[in-house]
C-alpha cells in the first residue's frame, strides 16, 4: 500500500499556508502518517511563495524536516515567478 501524501495548494491565503498546508505536511511526516509528503505549489500560491519571505522561511522548515516541494511550471510562468522559485529551489 502507498503511503505518499501530495497536497495541491492553490490558495494565496498565508493563514490557509500556515494552518492548513504546512502544519499538515509536516506533521504528517513528522508524526509518520504518512511515509512520504509532497506540497504541489499551484495556481495563486506560486505568487505567494515567490513573494512572501515568511512563507519562504515556512517552505525552508518543512523542507528540512523532509518535506518535498514542487510547484506547476505553468503556473509560475503565467504569474512570471518562475526565477523566483527556481531560486528557492522549486
């Protein structure tokens, strides 16, 4: 059985970011609820990332606690944040 966890975010609201996307993904790792966890930067959120030093920091924290990040190519290029997150390591 698969035990991965992809979460599609797509909003630019930080709270929805802090309270729901990040305390989800890490501890679902952390807490082993699932074995692999990825967050699919989408749509709005690109934006947000590309924009928003805290939510950057929040993406680093995550990523160290194992976390997998990846975001949508067309999606960052039609909100023209694709240096940006290449920069961040998306």
């Amino acid at each position: 059985m698969s035990r991965k966890l992809h979460i599609l975010w797509t909003s630019n609201d930080v709270n929805t970011a802090h309270f729901m996307v990040f305390m989800y993904a890490i501890n679902a790792l952390t807490k082993h609820w699932w074995d692999e966890v990825t967050v699919i930067v989408w749509g709005a959120s690109a934006k947000l990332v590309a924009e928003n030093k805290a939510i950057q920091d929040k993406i680093e924290m995550a990523k160290h606690q194992g976390v997998k990040v990846s975001a949508c190519i067309a999606c960052a290029t039609q909100l023209g944040v694709v240096d940006k997150l290449k920069e961040l390591g998306l």
